[in-house]
C-alpha cells in the first residue's frame, strides 16, 4: 500500500519552528505527531494548541521513538550539529533550518556525515526563498534565457535585529541572536543561496568589508558587504545589515543583470526586438507572496520522502550556501580575498 503521510516531530519551537509545525499540522502529507522544546512551558502550551501526542524536552527522546520517521531541526544558528548528527544516526528524514551551521568545522563535519551516513534519506536546508513565487518566476525566466548571459546580481539582508536584544532564551539563559548569529551567515546566506540558484552556479571567491556603527551592543560586525566572482566571471553583491533605520526592503533590493534583459525586484525589462523602441519595466506576472512560503517547503520536502523525488535545497546547496558566507565573514575579518570551496551534488 502506498504511504501518503509521513510522522514528523518537530525539534525546536522558536518562530521557525511553529511556523513549520502549523505547516505539517495543515499538510494531507504529515501527521504531526511530536515536538521538542528545551522550554516546557512553551512546549506544554504548542502541543495542546495543536493537540500533539507526544512531548518532548529532549532531542534523544524524541530521536529513540521509532514512530517518528521524519524530524524538522529548528534549534539556534550555532546548534545545528548535534541534532542533525543524532537524526543522521537515528536514521530519520532531515529538514535542517538555515544556515546549515555557524562555523566551518561543522558544516564540514555535516557534510561529510550527511554523504557517508544519509543514504535512503532525505535531507533538506531550509533556504526558503527558493520557495517564493516570484523567484521561481525569475529562476524560470533565466532557465528560459530571457535575459541572456546573466553578468551581474545583487541582493542584500535589510533587518533591524535591535528588538532582539531583550529575547533570551529562558531555558539556557542566553540570547543567541546577539552571542551567535552572523549577519552574512544567518540573514545574507539567503540571498546567497537566491543568487546561487537563480544563477545556476556557485562562486568561487568573495572580498568583504564590514563595519560597526549602527548596533553597538551587537558583539561583532553588524554591516557588511561582499562580492562574489563566480566561475564564468560573472559578480554579485550581496549586503547584510543588522540595524538599519528603516523597514526591510521589498523583494531583498534583487537586481539580476543579463545580455537580454534585467529584473529589478518584482520587474522585468527585455531587451526590444527591433532598434529604437524604449526600454522599460513591466511587473512580473505571478502572486506576490507575504511572509516565508513555509507550506511549499515543507511540502517539497515531504513529496520527496513519500515519492523519492529530490528535495529543491539539498546538502549540497546548504553547503554551498553557508559556506559562501562564511567565507565572506572571513574575509572581511582578514581583509583579503578569500576562496570559496564547491561541493558537488550527488549524482
């Protein structure tokens, strides 16, 4: 008989990890059957809200039911690895939240152990941009060629982070948006990964330089800006600012330049086929998304497990990703250029 829902439990119940939780709890593909929280308050007070059997203030627990066969990895930026190496034990499905790590030791550590113990799994990085409707219209568009040889991109993380200074974690004492986060690894690793899959490659070094102005109780960088080159030549620019006096930006400032045409956040202008008609913009066709499309991820990710298909955002592309940007916090704390090491997909 053909499976058509898979057991998940959540692992982690900051925002990301509710907003999963209510988009397996709304899925005909999962049955929500456990959540994890260090904080059991908050973790009495999720599960009765969506009526969830199993509760679970520790991650090997959680990992030792066998009913569980799929686990959603929401834990802070820097605590990534031991629940992901547990679940890669425990022979569970992995979504694992974005960045894949904070660190490069143990993005290594995760890649390695992913390749040589996640045979049959499915493992998915939550780089959700990939998801939006209208970068799914822009990524088809380049897979179109409509607008040529791309040559040129941006895009930039615009968020003021100063309201999380008083959000510490009441389980563990520590505010890890202030002790851990990076801002090109935890927001810029997005348009990173945006940039990566829209171009269809990964780069292969990056130049950067911060600056510490704007969030003076932020213990390290709290604006940067970094350059990728990327195998064919072409650049990209990305920005990360932690502490900007204005709302977030629409559409992350994305700008992709081609031979053939360019977008500009949500527009599109192609080059004219005859000489002398005016260029200009047209808005791009499709729905505009509010918020994160966490539905569609996680639907990705559960098709993938019950039909064997691939996952849209594999190890590989967290790996990609996250190294891209730690790379460029590298550089800019070098002040060199710094190159950006390629992990292939899985054939």
């Amino acid at each position: 008989m053909r499976r058509t829902k898979v057991k998940v439990g959540i692992v982690g119940l900051g925002l990301n990890g509710r907003k999963h939780a209510l988009a397996h709890a709304n899925s005909r593909k999962s049955e929500l059957v456990a959540v994890c929280d260090r904080d059991e308050v908050k973790l009495r007070a999720f599960g009765a809200e969506l009526g969830v059997r199993k509760l679970f203030t520790s991650i090997d627990e959680l990992l030792a039911d066998t009913e569980i066969e799929a686990v959603s990895i929401h834990t802070p930026d820097g605590q990534h690895l031991e629940p992901f190496l547990k679940a890669l034990e425990a022979r569970k499905h992995i979504l694992i939240e974005k960045p894949l790590a904070n660190t490069e030791a143990d993005v290594m550590t995760m890649f390695k152990a992913g390749r040589e113990h996640g045979s049959g799994l499915k493992i998915q990085v939550g780089y959700i941009l990939r998801f939006n409707p209208l970068f799914e219209a822009i990524y088809t568009l380049v897979r179109k060629e409509m607008l040529g040889q791309i040559y040129y991109m941006e895009a930039d993380y615009v968020h003021n982070m100063t309201r999380k200074l008083k959000e510490t974690d009441l389980a563990s004492g520590r505010n890890w948006y202030l002790e851990d986060q990076i801002p090109m690894v935890s927001g810029g690793s997005h348009c990173i990964d945006l940039l990566r899959w829209i171009k269809g490659a990964t780069p292969i070094s990056v130049f950067s330089c911060g600056n510490h102005f704007a969030f003076p109780q932020f213990p390290r960088d709290d604006c940067m800006v970094s350059v990728f080159k990327f195998p064919d030549g072409s650049i990209a620019k990305v920005g990360a600012l932690w502490a900007p006096e204005c709302p977030r930006p629409p559409f992350y400032n994305l700008r992709i330049y081609g031979t053939k045409g360019t977008v500009e956040n949500d527009r599109l202008c192609v080059k004219p086929k005859e000489s002398g008609m005016e260029l200009q913009f047209e808005p791009i066709a499709v729905p505009r998304q509010e918020g994160h499309p966490y539905e569609p991820e996680v639907e990705d990710w559960l098709t993938a497990i019950i039909e064997n298909t691939k996952v849209r955002t594999s190890l590989a592309d967290g790996t990609n990703s996250t190294m891209a940007a730690l790379r460029a916090a590298r550089s800019a704390a070098e002040g060199t250029e710094t190159h950006i090491p390629v992990f292939e997909q899985e054939a």
